[in-house]
C-alpha cells in the first residue's frame, strides 16, 4: 500500500469538516516544498551569474561563511 493509500484510508472515515482540514494541511505541504524548489532553482541560477562577483580576491574572506 502506498503513503497516498494509506492517508486516503486514514481519512475515508472522518467527518467532512475534518477530512477538509486534512486536504488544506496536504495542499499547504505541497506549496511549501514547492516554495522550497523554487528558493533553491533560483539560488543555483544565481551562482553562474555572480561567480565573477563572488569568486574575486576581495571577497575571500566570504569563503568561509556558512550557507543555507
């Protein structure tokens, strides 16, 4: 059975009211992470763009900076 199966089977018999808060909670999920897919999309376009202002001799001291 898979994860999908099983939410459907957990949420098959609660009231509707209930099952409609479910759906809004997976819908939320699911635009967050594909927020999270476009941060990240972008953030990687980035870098080829800047590498000639980030990767210089001035901002080495950068380097060392923890990232996201």
């Amino acid at each position: 059975m898979t994860i999908a199966e099983k939410i459907y089977e957990v949420a098959k018999p609660l009231p509707e009211s209930l099952a409609l808060e479910v759906l809004h909670f997976i819908e939320y999920l699911s635009r967050r992470n594909a927020d999270r897919v476009e941060i990240t999309d972008l953030a990687r376009a980035q870098e080829t763009v800047m590498n000639h202002v980030w990767d210089n001799r001035d901002d080495e001291v950068w380097n060392d900076v923890k990232t996201l």
